[in-house]
C-alpha cells in the first residue's frame, strides 16, 4: 500500500452540546495532555480549542475543540483514533466529531521550535488542506486581530471552500487556519488574488507580527464522522 511507509496527520475536531459536555471539553485542555502521551505510536501533537463564527475570531467558542496528531502512517492512524481511549472518550462525549487523515505535501516554518511534518511532494491532485499556524507577538495582537473578520468574511463567502475553521493553543496568541479547497490552483488563487488575505499577509511580512510561523499542505486520504450533518467532502469526491 502506497501510504504505509508515509507519516499522516490526524486532525480531529469535536462538537459539544451545552452543559457538562463543555466543561469537560475545557478541563481536558489540561487533563488530556498525560494521556495523549502513552498513546503508542503517536508523534507530535496539539490540543487546541476554537473561535467563535467561521472559528476566525479571537473569541473562545467553548463547543469545538481539536486535536492534532502525526502517525508513522495511514493505518497507525486510522487504528489509533478509532480505538484509544482518549479518543474514544472526545468521540463518545461530543455531539459530532469529524477527523481528516492526511499527507503532507509541502511544509515550511516551525511549531514550538520544531519542524513536526515530514514532506512527501507526490502528485497534489484532488482536494488540498491548508494549515497556517502563528505565534503572534503580543504588541502585534492588536493589529492582527484587525485584519481577521474581513479574511473571515472573505473565506466565508468563497463557494469553493469545503471546510474551513480557526482553532488554537492559546486565545490571541496562537493562531491556526485550516482549510479544504477543491485543487491547489483554486487555492492559489484565493491566496494571491489582492483583497483582505492578500493584504493582511503584506501586514505581516512589514511589520513582523509573528515571532513563529508555519504552514503547510496536505492530501487528504480518509476522513471519518460528520460536521454540520455531513462529510464536507462528499461533493468534491463525486466531482473527481
């Protein structure tokens, strides 16, 4: 099997209802952390929660969390969130969970000072993830936070996004974008095309707002779950 031998990247995202569902979700920020540890065979990984809206939004969204994981491959994965206990306990507290398994196609920048993605530049045809991630300077909050609801609403609006959401390590100051695009052409083409993104990236670039920086791009290989209802990316695979 092609994918054996490759490292995959889970990205689970979890949706609780209201009450003692939550507050559970909130304390496992801290008291998930020792047991994702023992988890065999998992890599890098990261708790994170959400923003409210798009998720784009300083704004804690105390319904949706995430977790992010690296595997040694496909199988590992799979095997792994679908039967550890950790998982198994976010799956069967929240009202709907949705996990993508992915490959890493391309990937520059670090994330708490190092490279966790190993790239694997094969064919990037199909749907393409996007993940940016940013430790944003303190002085530079402000600023940064500016530019977010006019990206969000920009995001928001573009018919080709199938999934998109903002989560993060720390509210203000870690910042993560994830989204889900039909092709790596319609991608860089929202990414380049002038408007909020384009011009937020400038602001960026001139006034040094990130003290650390990541981004990368994945294949897609499985997902599992639903979000909102349905699989985000049943429309792009009758499509292909």
């Amino acid at each position: 099997m092609r994918n054996s031998a490759i490292q995959t990247v889970s990205l689970s995202f979890f949706r609780f209802p209201r009450g003692a569902a939550r507050l559970w979700a909130f304390a496992m920020m801290g008291l998930a952390r020792p047991s994702l540890r023992r988890v065999p065979d998992i890599g890098f990984w990261k708790l994170c929660g959400s923003g409210t809206g798009e998720g784009f939004t300083p704004i804690p969204n105390t319904g949706v969390y995430a977790i992010l994981a690296t595997w040694p491959n496909l199988k590992v994965a799979q095997e792994r969130v679908d039967s550890e206990w950790i998982f198994k306990r976010y799956q069967a507290k929240s009202e709907e969970n949705y996990t993508l398994f992915m490959s890493t196609l391309s990937t520059r920048g670090i994330w708490s000072g190092v490279a966790p993605f190993d790239s694997n530049p094969v064919s990037d045809t199909g749907p393409i993830a996007a993940l940016t991630r940013a430790t944003i300077s303190p002085l530079a909050a402000l600023s940064f936070w500016r530019r977010v609801p006019d990206i969000s609403t920009v995001i928001g609006q573009d018919p080709n996004v199938a999934f998109k959401i903002g989560i993060g390590e720390i509210p203000l100051l870690h910042q993560i974008t994830f989204s889900v695009w039909p092709d790596t052409h319609v991608m860089a083409n929202f990414a380049r095309k002038d408007g909020p993104h384009a011009r937020a990236i400038k602001a960026v670039r001139d006034g040094n707002w990130f003290r650390e920086e990541l981004y990368a791009r994945f294949r897609i290989l499985d997902s599992r779950g639903t979000w909102h209802g349905r699989d985000p990316l049943e429309h792009l695979r009758h499509a292909a």
